[in-house]
C-alpha cells in the first residue's frame, strides 16, 4: 500500500513497482488534468510539482515519491495564473496546458516577478505545438506584475 | 425555403464542385470593422475548462470495462507478413481480441512502409498489450525498399499521373528574358506532433456504435466508420468535445479508430486505442518532403516573363499529392508557366495534410527564386513582388472576390524599410538582415454546413453544431457571431460541439474553411431566431414587429420602449425557439483567396551557423476577422510552428533500412518558448468579402505558416549573402551555405545579362 | 516495459540491482529494455547532497548546480543549459556523468557495435548529431554538458571504491567491451570535486535555443597561465582537448564535418572567454 500526498489530501493506492507518477494520478485518482504527450520526459505536458519542484510525473516512479506533496493542476485550479492565461488567450487546444501553468506556478513560488528571460529558461521544457508561446510569455508576466507575491502560491 | 444550389468548395487547394441544399442565405453582410461583439477580442469561452485541466479530451476517456488495444507493426521498410499467427497473443494474460491483416480496415499483409499496420489486441491493461505484441508470430517475406523519390519518378513509381500545367511560351520567353535564374530547392519530411497523439475508444451498444476520437472532422468519422463496417450511417454516434490539436493529421478515422471498433466488436467491451508518441512519428501522417526544380526568366524592370517548375513530392507509400506548384501558377502576373508535379510513392510512412499542404512547400521555392531574381537585377525584392501583382487570377483571369494584398505591401513597407537599421546592428559574428515573402491560399467557404440556435425560457442561448474545436477558438468564434445577430452579451451564448449528434453535417476543421463556412451558418441560424424572437415580442406587446431589434439582451422599440429578453421567453416555459442555418454557396466565377505578407528580422552568426528570428511583421487578408484576440494566437503559432521548420525539426530515416530515426522528441526538434521571437507585430486588412457568404470570413488557420520560412531564408541571404536552398536550416546547413557564399566572392553583384 | 522490483535499501552497502536517483535517463532506458534490470535500488535519499567548497554530492540535481553562487562559472552554465528545468530539477550530477548517448540507433535498439554487435549503424547511416574524434568503432556523441565542464575543471571523483580523475572514468568502447565508463558493477559515485580556476566558461551549440542535447559544448577552464579545454557532444565520451590545434585531429564524418568548424569558433570564443577574469 502506498501512501501519496496530492494537493493538500492524502490518498491510498496499490500500484506496481513500474507505475509511474502520472499514470498514478491520472488513471488510479482519477486526476486527468496531467496529461502524458509523450510519456519519455521530452515535453513537459506532465510537469507537476513536487514540494514545490517542478518535475515531470511520466518519468517518475510512484513509488519514488515518498513524502512529497504532489501538486497537480487540480491543486492550482484557483490559481490567479488560470486567468491570465485565460485573459491573454495563452490556451490554444489546451493540452499542453496544464503543464504550463505547474510550471508557470513553480516559477512564480520561486521567483514572483521574473523577467521575460526567465520566463523563457523556466518554461522552456513544456513544449506547445500549437506556438501559443507569446501569449503564455505575456499571461505570466502579466500574472506576475499584477497579483501581489503571496496570492500567487499554491494555496495549500 | 430550402434551395439546391450548385457550388464550387476548395480545400487545400483541391477544387470540386457540388450540389448543395440550402436553407436561406439572404442576410446582408454586417458593415466593416468592429461590430458589439464580433471584430471585438474575446477571450476563450471554453479557455477556463482547458487551462483548469477540466476538459475531458478523448486520451481522458476512461469507460467501465474498458481495454487497451496494441498494434503490430512493421519493422521493415517493405515487406509481405506471409503467416500471423495469433495464438501465442491470444492465451498472453489479460489479452481478450486479436486480429490480422484484413480482419480491420488498415491492417494489410502488405507492409509499404515501416511502422505499416498489420495486425492488433485488445487487453485489460495497456502495459499487457504491449507485452503481448512480443507474441504475435509474423514471418516476413522482405523486400527491396524504394527510398528515393527521383528514383521513383524515374521508374514510374507515382501516386497518380504527373500533374502538369501550361500556358503560354515558356521557351520563347526565357529566350527574351534579361534575366533568367535556374536553381534547386528543398523542403524536409515533418511532423506534425500534436500533442494529443492519434486515437480512439469505441464502445457498443447494441448494433449502435459510439466513437470518442480526436478528430478534425466529426461526420467524416462517422461516414467512413459506418461505411468501412458495413452499418447504416446514423448508428454511428461520433463525440469529440476536446481534441489536442490535429494541424491536418487528424482528417479521417484512420486505422486505430476501425481497429478499436473491431476489437471492441469482437471483445464485447469498449476498446482504446491511442498511438504512443513513437508511432506517432512513424505513422501518423506527415508533411511530404520536396525538390524543386525552378526556374524564372525576368525583364530588367523586374517583370516576369516566363516560370518553369519541376516538383517532386516524396509522398510516401500512401497519400495525395498536394498543390506545390500553386502559388506558382497563382500569385504573380506571368503569362508563360509551365509546371509539372510528381508524387512519388515510395517505401516510407504515408503523408497526410499538413497546415497548408503543398502551398508551404511551393512558397518556399518561389519567394526564394524571386529574391534571387531581385538579387541579380539589383532591385528591391519589394518592388519586384508589386510589379507582378496579378490582379485577376494568372491561370484563368477570373476575378478575385476580394484581394487586398497591394495593401499588405503597403503596410508592410514601413518594417521593411527597417533593414538599413537592422543591418546596421549588425555586431561581431552577429550579422542582421530582413527578409519578406508573400503569401497565397485559398478562403472559399466549404457549404454545405449546418447549425441552430435555441432560445429557452432563461434568456440564454445554445448554438448547435455537429463541428468540433481544434482549438483554434470555434466555440468563441461561433458565440460571437450567434450574440452579435441576436443582439445577446456573449455571456448568454452557449455553444455545443464536438458530438454528431448535436446538430446536422458541419465542415472539417481544416483547409482554414471553419469559420468561413461555420460562421454563416450560425449567423443565420441566430438570425431565424431572433425574428422569432421579435415576432413573439411583437404579440406580447402589442406593437408593429418592423420597430422592434435586439440589442444587449434587450427588446427594444423605435418609440424607445425597452425590455429584456427574459419578459418574452418566460412566456415560453417549455416551448423553445429553434432556429435554422445553413451556410450558403460560394460567389460564381470568382476565384476565394487569401493573401498576407510576413517581413522577418534574423541575425546570423556566421562563425557558429545559428540562426535567430528577432522579429516577424504579419499582415494578412482574410477578410473580416471575428475575434482579433484569436486571430492573432493563429497568426503567432504559424509564425512559430513554421519557425520549427524553418530551423530545427526533420523527420530522418535511416537510408538504408527506411527505419523512422526521429520517433522521440529529444530527436525531432519542436521550438520552445526559447525559439519564440522577442517581437511579433500581427495586424489584418480586416474588410469583409463583399461577395462572400453573409460574413465575408475566409479562414485563418493556414495562411500564417505559409510564408515565414522564404521570409527568413531572404533575410539570412540579406545578412549574410548566403543562399539557403534546403530546409531545415540548421547549423550544418548555414555554414555550408555561408562557406559557399564565400567562395563565390568578390563575385557578388552581378549584372543582368 | 518488464516488470521489476524496486527497493528502498537503507545504506549505499547494502545495493542490489541498478541504482536509482533522478531517474531522468535511467527510468526511460529500463522502460525501454534498453537497460535490463529486475530489481531497481532507490538510492535518491542516500546520496551525499549538496555542495560543500569545492566538492559536490553526487546526488545533488542540476538545478542546484545552476543556481549556486559557488561553484565554476563552466559548470554552472553548462547546468543552465542542460536539459529542460523539470529534467534538471530530478535529475543529479552523478547519474548526468553516466548518462547514455542520444544516439538514436543505440536509442531505437539496433544491434549496433555499442549494443555488442558488430558494426556503427550511425557511420553509414543518419549521423549529423554524431561523433569526430574516437569514432572508429562506435560513432555516438556523449551527450553530457556538465562532464565536459567538469573535465576541464580537473574533476576528480570519489566513489564507493576509489578516488579517481574524471578522465579516468570514461574509456572509449573496445572490441572486449562496450562500456563508455570505468565503473565496476556496483560501484557507485558518491561525489565529484572540482579545482577552483582562474576564470571559466561553457559555451553550446544546439538545434534550438534550449532544451536540446549539446551538436557542440565546449568547456574551457584557466588555471593560472594553463588553459584546459573539453567537449561534449563530439566523441562517444567526454573529451578533452590537450590544445586548440588538437581539432585538426578529429576525424569527422561525411555529415559531422560542421562539428570541426563548429568547436574552432566555440573554442576560440571559450578561450577569449577565460583569457582575463
């Protein structure tokens, strides 16, 4: 029996040793708000964060885990960065999404008013095909200058 | 009063005509410019549901009782599977269906290409399915690849007939020309690498069957799976509520969609069947590379006389070949043309529509070849475009429906006269040009097409349509247009897509005909009920129905009485006011397109061959735009996808076994934020179509990829003087190029002969 | 992916199996077959963390490295550059210098020389992101840019076993074994230790402006008036340059002959770089 900490709530789960973090969330908690793109590390659709570290969950064994707090895009759903992101109109299919804005999230916990250069070095591992990325630089940026620093944390 | 009319629909450049039924089109265009809502930015109406991580995509379907299907596949380029035996697959753990060759459409013995279909499982879990692959026993009778696509043409090995175009004296012309440049252009496989990758569950009921499929065309889903199994059409119910892009892959169910249905017949329980990332990059379509063979005869003055092209398209073992030679025969004056298009079948994964098919490809030879033709008469690559402005179309002189492009040369004057400057700060190894290239696609509507538009008791209003969201922006687009005719905030419009049975046959999303052609519909599907509307309220207050409107949700009178919507629909408790609309037929003789100009800024650094865009200027004109603020994430991603293009991805194979090297996407190089251009300046012409539906849109999807790769190639032989013929441009590439610039030097300049 | 078992041991002593930290290569290779292993040994808490002077636990990540004050200007760029923020966030500078090549032969699992079989795939085949130096057997490309950094900063390395140069950690694979490091089984890197230079600096060359395996990284570190170069992405394992003259020797192929004209500028640049500073 594993024990995992995911936005704020504890859950019980039997898994398989080769069971990866994203597959844990999405298809045994039912939290399908991480996708998997890829599934081998290379575009970030997966990124969630661990104590706050950004990390990719389909690479991730679930039973490497331990006691970090998982936080996943569900955790940050009144996250002040959905509606920046929804305002810029940095959502285009939208299923990179979710990888943005953990990752956009992360950024701003360690950094809450980063420049556009950091900006791009934080997000340059979630790939979006769909090029939504001067719009994402903006909605950050903007998410940044606007909401004062302590709004902008995962409410946890 | 339903009306058949005849039309003409083209969609990637691929011209028919046919009967259309249609209901009413007699609506007036809207005047030009920013309206209540339309031609006003909106942000996304479904944007929340996206980014919250809420929206169920078809890779989030999970249904009770459902397995996992796996596809055998290939490993040789070319080979014949003369026995597959199942049975070992069959009593593997958890596997509960298997098929061979010919039991799903799809799977063939006949293996064209690596990664080729032949055979499928269904299992309880993804991870047996794929164990169980292993035990699929398939003897391979193997086979010589054919690989390269010169050698294909040489023996004959085509998809089709060559497809050949004259006019004119090509010969005589060049004879005449005072200039005549000759070269060889390429363009590389890609892929396309939406991130949601293909895929399908199916489940049955009954003799009804249901499809969750990330799908750019809902009904040619169903039209095809119902046909391909053999069942009446209306016992397929399609649904795709959220799909993770498709950019032209996604046009068909493809074989994992009748796989999973198969299965799932014969499991008797729903199956899904997605494609990981790798087969993906082996199978799921690509853009086709190409060589061009082209040449251009010019007078002094820069006026052209006389284009000869030569395009080969290595389309794989499955396709169709693609206009290349369009923008050639289409986008500039020239009365002498002769082209000549092969598409080679060879060994290799089968091409599929991809943004712009074929225009990408033969804007990238042509607006190079014109800036060489520039470059060796000494004159300005944008004078030379403006001189051989057509202005009805070159091919057959009819007239365009509306072709604003003069002016897109005007606006974009002002930012290529900034190449001095540019050029100026230049800096070290750093080397700054500017580049501009023009850009030619098709806008015609794709009727028929249908919607509705219901009004309740609430006030609200729901727009129904059988279409789907690439994620373009539909919903928000649709809800624009249906709030602007019924006079409604856009807070009060629902929009429904994304399942089949939500409305009658909608359009693909593709060939950039979504909102020229759903847009019309649901105008006047919003039209039929707001009369409604205004006749009820007319009963209600007892007043004339010609001195009533709809404006911000609220009847209002001439006389200046004023009322909500709600005083009227409450009165209709369970009663519903339904609304038709259909999309009407494309103007007659006219020639539908759309045209646009990008000018990018690169700096070069000639000692390590990278290449950056610093800047992209876009101006394009698709007549009236309906929501600026989606356009413009149109107008940047093509700019960016084309960018990838442009300078880091290509599929490789291995050039012996045809092997897909490039499945992964450490190996295949999409752009990152990092690969974005600091400055994107995006503006439209935004003047509707006078002649075109009762909206006057033409698409968007397409147009912005199509130019930015010869906008920066010229760019990079303004900076530097090197010619970049082959894409993609990567550092191998620049260099060779720029060592060759050197070793033509000090004979840079040269005279018209 | 085979099943496996995956264990927590409590001290580095006790390890079976293959040791688990970052898992940024490891776990992708394992679902892949390309590494075999029955039983996995989560090692992440066990690893020596952190860096103390000039010495560096072999389990502390990338992201660490590129955000510290003290370490060489060479290594913290080339943590910078590496990889992707989440990648660099997991994955730690011990299991980095043991990372396998990108090769995409190696990759796709044809039976190619660095897989024990007979012939380079890559040598007659697709190669632009390949080898030219030490690429007479097997043509791959290591693709790490922190052990090129790490070269040129005299690295030295402890493990369970030893304490050894960092030169002395990478062979190039022979006819009697394939192996690109020195590593006995069940030795383990515990923790790297750089000499502190004069002036340092990283430069990359790659396809996209981040998140990209290095076509070229070049390392240079000036310890007084001794300038020491190193490469990545130029030869089946991290290379060092004795001189700048030393690129005349690379024995590029047909389509790796860019990478020669590439490493001449970034070496030039590297060491205008650490010329003053």
């Amino acid at each position: 029996m594993l024990e995992l900490q995911v936005n704020g709530g504890f859950y019980r789960l039997e898994a398989p040793d080769e069971r990866t973090l994203a597959e844990a969330l999405r298809d045994d908690l039912g939290l399908t708000g991480t996708k998997i793109a890829c599934g081998e590390g290379h575009c970030g659709a997966c990124t969630v964060m661990l104590d706050g570290t950004p990390v990719l969950s389909c690479i991730t064994l679930v039973h490497t885990v331990g006691p970090r707090e998982i936080t996943t895009i569900e955790g940050l759903r009144d996250h002040p960065l959905v509606d920046a992101f929804v305002e810029a109109d940095a959502v285009q299919c939208g299923f990179c999404t979710p990888g943005q804005i953990v990752s956009a999230a992360a950024l701003m916990r360690a950094n809450p008013q980063p420049s556009r250069e950091e900006i791009r070095h934080a997000l340059a591992g979630n790939l979006c095909r769909c090029g939504t990325y001067p719009k994402i630089e903006k909605a950050i940026y903007r998410g940044a200058s606007q909401g004062s620093p302590a709004s902008l944390l995962p409410q946890s | 009063m339903p009306r058949l009319l005849k039309t003409e629909r083209e969609v990637e450049g691929r011209v028919e005509e046919s009967w259309i039924l249609v209901e009413e089109d007699a609506l007036d265009q809207w005047p030009a410019g920013p309206l209540v809502t339309v031609g006003r930015p909106a942000a996304r109406v479904d944007g929340r549901e996206r980014a919250r991580g809420e929206a169920r995509y078809t890779a989030d379907v999970r249904l009770p009782g459902m397995l996992h299907a796996a596809v055998v596949r290939s490993p040789h380029a070319y080979a014949v599977a003369t026995r597959v035996d199942l049975e070992r697959a069959l009593a593997a753990p958890g596997v509960r269906a298997a098929i061979g060759p010919g039991d799903a459409p799809g799977l063939a013995a006949e293996a064209g290409h690596f990664g080729a279909p032949v055979a499928a499982l269904a299992a309880d879990t993804e991870a047996q399915a794929r164990a169980a692959l292993e035990l699929v026993d398939v003897e391979w009778d193997v086979r010589e690849p054919l690989l390269d696509p010169d050698e294909a043409v040489a023996r004959g090995e085509l998809h089709g007939k060559p497809r050949r175009h004259e006019r004119g004296d090509v010969d005589a012309a060049l004879a005449e020309a005072d200039v005549v440049v000759e070269a060889e252009y390429r363009t590389q496989t890609l892929l396309h690498n939406a991130l949601e990758t293909h895929q399908a569950v199916c489940e049955w009921e009954g003799d009804r069957l249901t499809v969750y499929v990330s799908t750019q065309y809902i009904w040619e889903v169903r039209d095809q799976v119902a046909d391909e199994l053999g069942i009446p059409r209306d016992k397929v119910l399609v649904i795709c509520r959220f799909m993770g892009g498709g950019f032209g892959a996604k046009n068909d169910p493809g074989d994992y969609t009748l796989v999973a249905a198969v299965l799932a017949r014969r499991a008797g329980r729903p199956v899904r069947c997605a494609l990981t990332r790798r087969e993906e990059n082996i199978g799921a379509g690509n853009r086709n590379a190409t060589i061009q063979r082209l040449t251009a005869g010019a007078r002094a003055d820069g006026t052209l006389v006389a284009l000869r092209g030569e395009y080969v398209c290595a389309l794989g073992w499955d396709g169709w070949l693609p206009s290349t030679a369009g923008p050639m025969q289409m986008l500039y004056a020239c009365e002498n043309v002769e082209t000549v298009e092969y598409g080679a079948r060879l060994n290799t994964p089968p091409m599929a529509a991809f943004r712009a098919p074929g225009f990408v490809e033969g804007v990238w030879g042509l607006e190079l070849l014109l800036d060489e033709v520039a470059a060796k008469l000494e004159l300005d690559p944008l004078e030379v475009r403006m001189r051989n402005h057509a202005d009805a179309d070159p091919k057959d002189a009819r007239p365009f429906s509306a072709k604003n492009l003069m002016e897109c040369y005007r606006r974009a004057e002002p930012h290529w006269e900034r190449r001095d400057d540019v050029r100026s700060r230049s800096d070290g190894p750093w080397r700054r040009g500017v580049g501009l290239a023009t850009q030619i696609w098709f806008g015609s509507a794709a009727p028929p097409s249908y919607a509705t538009v219901r009004l309740e008791s609430s006030g609200r209003a729901t727009v129904g349509t059988a279409m789907q969201d690439i994620g373009t922006g539909t919903r928000t687009a649709m809800a624009q247009i249906a709030a602007e005719e019924l006079g409604f905030p856009l807070e009060r419009v629902e929009v429904l897509v994304g399942d089949s049975s939500r409305g009658g046959y909608a359009v693909v999303s593709g060939g950039s005909s979504t909102t020229s052609t759903m847009g019309p519909a649901v105008r006047s599907a919003a039209a039929d009920a707001r009369r409604q509307l205004i006749e009820i309220a007319a009963q209600r207050f007892g007043v004339e129905e010609g001195i009533l409107a709809v404006q911000d949700g609220k009847i209002v009178a001439a006389h200046g009485g004023s009322w909500p919507v709600e005083e009227v629909t409450r009165l209709l408790e369970h009663a519903q006011i339904v609304g038709k609309g259909a999309c009407g037929p494309n103007p007659t003789g006219m020639r539908v397109l759309t045209f646009g100009v990008h000018v990018a800024e690169v700096a070069v650094d000639v000692e390590t061959g990278e290449v950056r865009v610093e800047r992209v200027y876009a101006v394009h004109d698709v007549g009236r735009i309906v929501n600026p603020l989606g356009a413009s994430s149109q107008v940047e991603g093509g700019i960016i996808q084309g960018i990838g293009h442009t300078l880091s991805e290509q599929r490789l194979l291995d050039p012996s076994s045809g092997t897909v090297l490039t499945q992964t996407l450490d190996a295949y190089k999409l752009p990152t934020i990092a690969d974005t251009p600091p400055e994107i300046v995006c503006e439209f012409v935004d003047r509707p179509d006078a002649h075109l539906t009762n909206l006057g849109s033409k698409g968007l999807g397409e147009p912005p990829i199509i130019p930015i790769a010869p906008a920066i190639a010229n760019a990079i032989r303004d900076a530097t003087g090197a010619d970049v013929r082959s894409l993609p441009v990567t550092r191998e590439e620049m260099l060779r190029a720029l060592r060759e610039a050197r070793e033509r030097e000090p004979v840079h300049t040269s005279q018209p002969v | 992916m085979s099943p496996f078992t995956l264990r927590s041991p409590s001290s580095l002593d006790e390890i079976g199996g293959v040791p688990l930290a970052g898992g940024t290569d490891l776990v992708p290779l394992v679902q892949d077959g390309l590494v075999e292993a029955s039983e996995l040994a989560n090692i992440r808490e066990l690893l020596p963390r952190g860096i103390d002077g000039d010495r560096i636990g072999a389990g502390t990540s990338l992201a660490e490295i590129e955000r510290s004050p003290d370490v060489p200007d060479a290594l913290r760029e080339a943590c910078r550059l590496a990889a992707s923020p989440q990648l660099r966030a997991m994955g730690t500078v011990g299991g980095n210098l043991r990372q396998a090549t990108r090769c995409w032969y190696w990759r796709l699992g044809f039976p190619c020389y660095l897989h024990g079989g007979e012939r380079c795939h890559a040598r007659d085949g697709e190669h632009r992101e390949h080898a030219i130096f030490g690429n007479e057997r097997c043509a791959s490309a290591h693709p790490s840019d922190p052990a090129a950094a790490l070269l040129a900063l005299r690295a030295r390395v402890g493990t369970t076993r030893r304490t050894l140069p960092l030169t002395d950690l990478y062979r190039l694979p022979t006819d009697d074994d394939r192996d690109v490091v020195t590593l006995e089984r069940g030795e383990l890197i515990l923790w790297i230790e750089v000499e502190r230079p004069d002036a340092s600096a990283y430069l990359k060359a790659m396809d996209r402006q981040r998140f990209s395996f290095p076509l070229v990284g070049v390392a240079a570190a000036r310890f007084g008036a001794d300038v020491r170069l190193a490469l990545a992405g130029v030869a089946p394992i991290p290379w060092l340059l004795g001189s700048p003259a030393e690129l005349g020797d690379a024995k590029p192929l047909p389509g790796t002959a860019y990478k020669v004209e590439l490493a001449d500028a970034l070496v030039r640049r590297a060491l205008d770089a650490v010329a003053t500073g």
